[in-house]
C-alpha cells in the first residue's frame, strides 16, 4: 500500500514531442504528488507538484494531471526538448499533519532525440 | 556554498573498511535525510532527521550509522559493508520534516564496495 508503481521505465520522444509519464498509487491516505528531475551526476529536484484538491496544474511546458478516483497521476513534457532529457521520478506523501516521507516511483529515463 | 553539499563524491572501499559521508545544508532546514539510490530502483528512504533528532530509521542494517550533530551537518557512517550496498547515496534537506515541504537534494556519493 506504500508503493508507488511509475511507468513507462524508458521513454523515447522526438524533440517537440510530449512525453507522458505515469503513476499510481494505492494509499488513498496521500495528499502530496511531486514530481523530480535528475539530471546525470546532480540529486534530484523538484519540478512540479500537485495536490488532490486540483485535477491538473500546468508550470510552463510541465503539467501534472490527477485522477483521484483512479489513484493515478501524470507528468506531460509538452514541446519536449533534448535539454530535458534526464531521468524523472513521482513520488507522494501524507503531507499533512505527518512525517512528509515521501515514496518514489522507480523512475523514468527519457531521452528527447533531436 | 549554497544548497546541499556532499562530500567524498565517489568512494571505493573494502568490505571491512570504516568510512564516513559528509553532508551539509546551506538552506536553514530543520530536517535532513538519507537515501540510497540503487538502478532499476525506486529511492529509499534510509533515515529521517529533524532538529538533530532522528525520526524514522527505515529498518536500514546497524552497519549504516547516522550521525546529526547539528541541523546543518549529517554524516552516515559506515562498517563492513557488502558489495550489494555499492549505489549512489543521497543526502537531502527540507524546511521542516512534517507536512510536504520540498526536499533539495545534494548530487550524492557514488559509493562501491569491493
């Protein structure tokens, strides 16, 4: 129940493409979905987050789409550059009122081809 | 030196050596974590920090032992250690260790053990 399953494992798009990365979760206890970036040889950081209260929210190119009835939410790239080729990881947490532990997914290895 | 700094970058070591991981936050954080970061595999959550104190250990073997001697500094000491705990080890940092507050990460110690 603490698992947060993330697919595909790899992604291969075309520059100006979308990638979509999936996730899911069974903790209906989660209210907290971040989604972080790594770059080769860098720690992961925060590239955008969402909260159940909303069913999408866009930064930019990036956006977060939830579905809570489904217990699933999505990153998509849109217009996806080679510069954002890096390896993106879901995670979720009770963020409120508890530990913020966060579970991440496996992690997805995109590669934005010129 | 601002964010989260680690330090040695990369490490090779015996399996009956004594090393130790140095991480400091530039940030003001209250909390500080630990993660190992294996491929193919989801982060995980080793210990939990807040205010110098810990709050989770992640039934992580005795032969990782953290130290938190003030809310800048975290070390992870480690003693005969297996080749199955060579992976990137990832310190990072959050305002505080309750509700979902971003957590910066530093770039890690690739460590090996032979």
């Amino acid at each position: 129940q603490q698992q947060v399953k993330q697919s595909p494992q790899s992604l291969i798009v075309q520059k100006g493409g979308i990638s979509i990365i999936n996730c899911a979760y069974e903790n209906t206890a989660f209210d907290y979905f971040p989604w972080y970036q790594q770059f080769p040889g860098k720690g992961p950081a925060l590239l955008i987050a969402i909260r159940p209260d909303v069913s999408e929210k866009k930064e930019g190119r990036f956006t977060i789409s939830f579905n809570k009835s489904a217990k699933q939410f999505s990153l998509h790239i849109m217009d996806s550059q080679p510069g954002d080729s890096a390896t993106y990881f879901c995670a979720a947490s009770k963020g409120s009122g508890n530990t913020g532990k966060l579970i991440f997914g496996q992690g997805t290895t995109l590669q934005v081809k010129p | 030196e601002t964010g989260v700094t680690q330090t040695p970058r990369h490490l090779v070591m015996g399996m009956t050596n004594k090393k130790s991981l140095k991480c400091e936050q530039h940030l003001g954080h209250n909390a500080m974590y630990w993660y190992k970061q294996s491929a193919k595999k989801p982060l995980e959550l080793m210990f939990v920090y807040s205010l110098e104190e810990r709050v989770e250990n992640n039934s992580v073997p005795s032969r990782f032992s953290p130290e938190c001697p003030n809310s800048s500094h975290l070390f992870l000491h480690l003693h005969t250690l297996q080749p199955e705990d060579s992976a990137l080890y990832l310190c990072a940092s959050s305002q505080d260790d309750r509700g979902a507050f971003e957590q910066y990460f530093g770039p890690g110690t690739r460590l090996t053990v032979t």
